[in-house]
C-alpha cells in the first residue's frame, strides 16, 4: 500500500511537471509584448480607434510625403535611426540603439536587432538604411528632402547592424536629419520595388502600425504591427474617417461616430466640444508662420520696406480677436522653446507711424500695391482681412491671389509670388534656418522663397552647424537670428497651436512639436 502511494506520487508530479514544461513553451513562443502596452494589447486584441481625417490621402511615402496630415500616417508606419520624444521633443532612439561621433562628421550608428519589417519582409539591417538614403538622394525620386541628406559624403555598413556616415561638413544636428521624419524614415527595397507606381499607397515600415487598406474617398485603415519591436500596440486597428468639414466632425464625435478629431481649427467648434466635456488635447506653439517676401520683387529688395510692413500690422491682437485659442502673434523665426533660440534679435512691435516713416524713406510716401498668394482651400479669412485693413492705414493696397492647393504648393516652391504664407514645423532649428536662409536651397528647389543671400549669415551658419562646442554653436545661432530679423526676408507673423479633441476615455495623445501622435502611445480606457 505503501509504495503504491508513493507510485501515484511520483505519476502526479511528472504529470504536473510535464503541465509547466508546455505552459513554459508556450510563454516563449508568443509574441514579446516587452512593455505596457504589451500587456494591455493583450488584454483586448480587439480595441478599434475611429479619428477624423481632414482632407484626401496624397500618399505615404516618406521620400515624397507632403502635409501633416499625411505625416501622421507615415509616423506611424515607419521608424527612423531616432526620433523624437512626443512630450519634450527630445532626441531618443529609434532604430539606432546607440550612437557614436568625436567630431560631428563621422558617425557611427549601432542598429536594433530583431526588428522586423511589415509584410513579412524579414528582419531590418543597416542594408535597408543605406538604401533608404541613397534613394532619397537620387533624383529619379524626386525627393524635396534630398537637399537634407547632401551633406553625406559616404556611408557604409561595415556589418548587418551598424552603418558608417562621413558627412562633408560637420554637422552638430545630424540626430534630427535621421530621424522618424521625412529622409530619416526607412523604407525596404523590396517592397519599394514590388508597390511599383503605387509606392505611394503601398507603405512597408518597421513602425507600431502597418496600412490595411485606403480609399482616397472615405478612409484610410491602419493595423497594428503585431512584431512591433516594442511589442503590439493597445489598439488593434485605427480607422481614419475622411471628414473634410470641420462642423461635420464636430457632430460626428458628438454622435460617437469618432472618438478622436485630427486637428480642429476653428474656435467654435473648440468651445462647443469644451463646453460639453471633451478632452481637449493640444499642443501650443509648436510651429511659427512667416510671410515671406520675395526679394526679386524691386520694392520688397528695399529693407526699409520690408521692416515698414513688420510695424505696420499688430499680428498679436488680431490673433486674440479672430483665433485666441489657436495662434498667438510671435515676433521670430524660430519657436522659444527650441536649442539655440535668442530673444537678442529685433522685434518689430506694432508701430506705424514708423512704418509709414519708413516707407517715405523707402521712396513710398503714398505706399504701394501689393500682391499675396493664398490657398482658395481657406480663402480670404478674417485674419487676411484685418491684416489687409492694418496694410491699409500705411498706404499699402494688399490684394489676394487665390489658387488651388497643388497650385499654390507649387507657386511657393517655385518662388513665383511677390508675397505668400510658410508654415514650417521642425524640431531642429537648424532645419529651419538652413531651409529659410541658405541661398543653396533658393527657390525652386528649396524652401528659400525669399531668395535671401547675405554670405555673413551662411558663414555664421555653416560655422554654427559644424561646431562641436554646444555654447560656441548656440552664440552662432543667435547670430544669425539677430542678422536675419534685422535683414527680414521673413516676417514672423503667428505661432500656432493644435487641438485634437477626443472622447473622455481615450488616453495617450500627445501631440509633438511636428503636430503628429504617436499611436503607439494611445490606448482606449
């Protein structure tokens, strides 16, 4: 009787070590969740979040994407060698775990491994980063950022998880051009080369989300990556609702048609929904718009006048009289929050007895005409027209020339106006003022509309980007902010804020200093 007990003993605890041996197995076969948000996505596979998207889909493919609309789509899909930090905005890693640089020109890069591509493609290497690179640069893509990777003098991949870039100058602020942003967004070549001449609605990424499927007239479907790097998301699918009419939004998430709204722009609809109890999720200042004059055009190459229409317009007081919640007048080019900001540069507070002083100067004692180009998409609006009436009390006639959006991005790219509207959101301000102020990226062809060349600035420019010191660089910086107030190829005129209203339950939007939000980030309670 005895041994018999113990023969039992020993079949039940076999049985039960045989029981833990499976469990264990199975608990190292499934996917590594690696986070929170693991953890939750395992919880409930099946959490769909419905977001108003404002206008038609022109295409996710991060060498040609264009509009933030379009940019929050792709943030999600792909991932950069870094990226940013959604609440500071500071640089972090990505698809790069580590990285290494003396001098600023030689910068090595220590890749993730285990990462994988969307699609089945297989595991990301340095391979697909040096492919990534090299077509943003060839021309037959025509990418508007590859002035953004000229700077690279080589690059190579020295093994399946490092790469090797010697740039031809050094650059202090290289992080953010091989970011989760534009060039920095790494695409695969086989998928590249099996989309064909639907690149752009066939993106493959390496990001939280992948593209289930688009319709250019209704909307777009994103699916989580179940072999996100990070482990799967909270939310299983993102259903992005093309709602163009903002009022319509309004109402669709007040019928619980959507739980989050992309960007609402107007003031009303921003107090209806604060009103009822929505979460208001916003971010403030995280772009400035400037007007740029074009300095081809004979009386905009006089300064005087350029400085005379800064004094002539008190940009602070028509955003609290049209816009309160959404734009503030701001008086630079670059956001106070960003490395390398000055408050030492000349500010043009609204004064037009100087300004018409300055006109009379100028050889404008009775002003002039002038022309802006503007999207029919918004057209003439109350901020247009109290700017207009401001222009008017000087004795400058200002007149709208409305054009289609296509139109009017290529109008601007073109530098083919006397005056037109830029907004440029960036995290890296030396992306700003490079773009703005250097004559290598003049009109056509780069964002330097105003055509502005003063070889003091670029000197001062070119010496801030390559110096290793951050204090040295930053009093270079400030430099060339107070040169480019002082010469005013741009005029500073709205910093802008962005509100993404949702219902109360949805949790993690945070809302970046490029206006996008990381999905990944984002749960439903």
């Amino acid at each position: 009787m005895h041994s018999k007990k113990w023969h039992l003993l020993i079949i039940v605890m076999f049985f039960l070590l045989v029981s833990a041996a499976c469990s264990t197995n199975e608990s190292s076969t499934a996917p590594s969740t690696g986070n929170a948000a693991g953890a939750a996505a395992a919880k409930n596979d099946h959490k769909t979040l419905k977001i108003r998207f404002y206008d038609d889909p022109a295409g996710f493919d991060p060498a040609t994407v264009f509009r933030i609309e379009n940019e929050n789509i792709v943030f999600n899909i792909f991932s950069g060698l870094t990226t940013y930090d959604s609440a500071t905005g500071a640089i972090i890693p990505d698809l790069a775990e580590s990285w290494q640089t003396s001098d600023n020109k030689t910068w090595t890069f220590k890749l993730r491994k285990g990462v994988q591509w969307q699609g089945g493609y297989g595991e990301f290497t340095s391979k697909d980063v040096l492919y990534t690179y090299n077509r943003n640069i060839d021309k037959k893509t025509a990418s508007p950022y590859a002035t953004d990777l000229a700077n690279i003098e080589t690059m190579e991949a020295p093994d399946d998880y490092s790469v090797k870039v010697v740039l031809k100058q050094p650059d202090g602020n290289f992080l953010h051009v091989v970011a989760n942003y534009h060039q920095g967004q790494i695409v695969k070549k086989e998928a590249i080369e099996a989309a064909g001449a639907q690149v752009k609605f066939k993106p493959v990424g390496t990001g939280p989300y992948a593209l289930e499927s688009v319709d250019v007239n209704s909307e777009i479907v994103l699916v989580r990556h179940p072999q996100y790097y990070k482990g799967p998301a909270p939310i299983e699918k993102l259903i992005f609702s093309i709602i163009k009419d903002e009022a319509t939004s309004t109402i669709a998430l007040q019928n619980g048609e959507i739980d989050l709204i992309m960007r609402a722009n107007k003031e009303e609809n921003l107090d209806t929904l604060s009103k009822a109890g929505f979460k208001m999720n916003n971010v403030k200042n995280y772009a400035n718009s400037l007007r740029i004059f074009n300095m081809t055009n004979p009386i905009l190459a006089d300064v005087r006048v350029r400085q005379a229409l800064a004094y002539a317009v008190d940009f602070n007081a028509i955003a609290k009289a049209v816009n309160p919640q959404l734009q503030a007048g701001t008086s630079s080019i670059l956001m106070d929050w960003m490395d390398g900001y000055t408050d030492k540069a000349p500010k043009y507070e609204y004064n037009p007895e100087k300004a018409k002083k300055l006109l009379a100067e100028a050889g404008y004692p009775n002003g002039f005409k002038m022309t802006q180009t503007n999207t029919s998409a918004t057209g003439i609006t109350d901020t247009l027209q109290l700017e207009q009436e401001y222009l008017k009390k000087v004795g400058v006639t200002l007149e709208f020339v409305l054009v289609d959006t296509p139109t009017y991005n290529k109008v601007r790219n073109d530098g083919d106006f006397m005056t037109a509207g830029r907004l440029l959101p960036a995290v890296n301000p030396d992306m700003i003022l490079f773009s703005y102020l250097h004559p290598n990226n003049k009109s056509p062809g780069g964002l330097n509309g105003a055509r502005y060349d003063n070889p003091v600035l670029t000197e001062k420019l070119e010496a801030a980007r390559a110096e290793v010191d951050k204090d040295k660089r930053k009093k270079l910086y400030e430099e060339v902010q107070v040169i480019a107030m002082t010469d005013l190829p741009y005029m500073p005129t709205f910093g802008s804020n962005v509100f993404w209203p949702s219902k109360t339950n949805v949790d993690g939007v945070v809302i970046n200093k490029l206006a996008q939000v990381d999905f990944y980030g984002v749960d439903i309670k």
